[in-house]
C-alpha cells in the first residue's frame, strides 16, 4: 500500500508543480475536457479530495456531504458550478497550496490504512487500494487536460501501470455500464511501459483477441482523453469492441472523443 501511495503522491505532486507554472491567461483558458478551465480542473480534484478525506476518516459526515451533493446536484447545478462556489474565493495560483495540503492528508490517512479495508463513495464501497488507484487515475486525466490545454508534453513514468491495471480490470464492467453483452474471452494484452518494459494481462498470447502497443496510449483511451484512433494502439477480436467504450471510472457511460479532439 506504501508504494501504491507513493505512487499517487508523485502524480499529485508532478500536476501541481505544472500548475504552479502556469500563467494568469492560462489559468482560465478552456481545455479540449468540456471546455473546462486548468483553474476547473485543480478545483474539481479538490472537491473529490476534500470528500475523500472524509470518506477515510469520518464516514458519517461524508454521508451527509453526499446528500447535499446530491440535493445541488438535484437543483440543476452541475459538479463544475459547485466546486465553484466551494473553491471561488482562490482564484489562479492561489488554489494549489490549498489542494496541496488537501491531498497530502488524504494520502497520509490511506498510507495508513489496510489495503482491503472498505471506503464508502459515490455508488458501491471502495477497498482502500482500489479508491487510491482512482485517486491516481483522476489526477493524471485532469493533468492530461491542464497539458492539452498548454500544448505541454508531460513526462510519463512507470507509475501509470497502476492506471493501465485499473483499464484492464475494468474491461467486463465497461459492457455491463451499458447493458452490453460482455464479448468472451477477454483480450490478451500486451502494453509497453515507459520504462520499455512488457506489461501483460490475460495470459496465454492470443492471435485472435489481442491488445498491443504504448501503456500511456491505453491509459488515455480508458480514461476518455484520447479517441483509439488517435493512437498506436493494435488490436483484435474482443478488444474491437471494446476500446471504443473503454471506461475505467465509475459513472453512467461516457463517450470517447471525436477523432482529432483531445489529440495533441
């Protein structure tokens, strides 16, 4: 868990040292993710890591904040308006040292905590490791905006292959999210890693069902940054129907972007 945790700290640390680079004009210019703003995508993580926060330590008041989440959600406010108003008074750069602490005691309360232990959020409980890896994979999307935005080449470490596991587990739910027939068997894959290493999934090789090529370039497609088009990625069999529906976050289902939107 220590090393899962360490992992998520760097990815936080890594965006928030971009974002503290960022210009006045940056701040509000829309990236290609809704039209969202880098200052709406730091806050949007603030807001998750603030109620995560106290889904770790206090399940009691995290259930209450859901239900008034739910009760905003329910008057026509969208979750951008309400980290809005929550977050507003920290205009451009001044909202990083407060994200900063934000998920620096998050991550110092999950370092702590068993693996297997079960967290409460929005829909069914998470374990401790599953609801970091989450923590881990929404950071580096929303980075991935704040670059695309910039028109910044980020660098990617190895650390992604938390993210890429959490694409891979999630190839059956993808299908079950939206009614669909789950397509058998699930694909051999194949993913090189930053490092040049061979990540593998569903042993043994296949010729017919199969998933090849960059780990960075699968991550972005399950996470909806990127339209498989746009990538390098080679595929067959079961895998065909499933990366133009990948989705590795919870939610009702999402659409891909169109070819060429979110590519850069």
């Amino acid at each position: 868990m220590k090393d899962l945790c360490a992992d998520v700290l760097a990815e936080y640390t890594q965006l928030a040292a971009l974002a503290g680079t960022l210009t006045p004009r940056q701040w509000v210019q829309k990236t290609p993710f809704y039209d969202w703003t880098p200052w709406d995508e730091i806050a949007h993580l603030c807001y998750f890591d603030q109620t995560g926060m106290l889904a770790a330590t206090d399940p009691e008041a995290f259930a209450a904040e859901t239900a008034e989440l739910m009760k905003q959600l329910g008057n026509g406010l969208d979750i951008n308006a309400i980290a809005r108003a929550r977050f507003g008074h920290l205009g451009g750069a001044r909202i990083v040292p407060h994200w900063q602490q934000l998920f620096e005691r998050l991550i110092g309360a999950l370092s702590g905590m068993e693996p297997k232990a079960r967290l409460p959020w929005y829909g069914p409980t998470l374990s401790v490791r599953s609801f970091a890896t989450a923590r881990m994979m929404e950071t580096w999307a929303h980075g991935q905006d704040i670059c695309n935005c910039i028109g910044e080449r980020r660098p990617v470490s190895d650390r992604i292959k938390n993210i890429a596991h959490l694409g891979v587990s999630t190839f059956s739910w993808t299908f079950i999210n939206r009614n669909l027939p789950v397509p058998e068997p699930a694909p051999y894959i194949e993913l090189q890693a930053p490092s040049g290493e061979s990540w593998i999934w569903n042993d043994p090789p296949s010729e017919h069902h199969y998933l090849r090529g960059s780990a960075e370039d699968f991550c972005l497609v399950v996470t909806r940054r990127r339209n498989v088009a746009d990538t390098r990625l080679q595929y067959a069999g079961s895998a065909t129907e499933w990366l133009p529906i990948a989705q590795c976050f919870a939610g009702p289902p999402e659409d891909a972007p169109a070819p060429g939107e979110r590519a850069v």
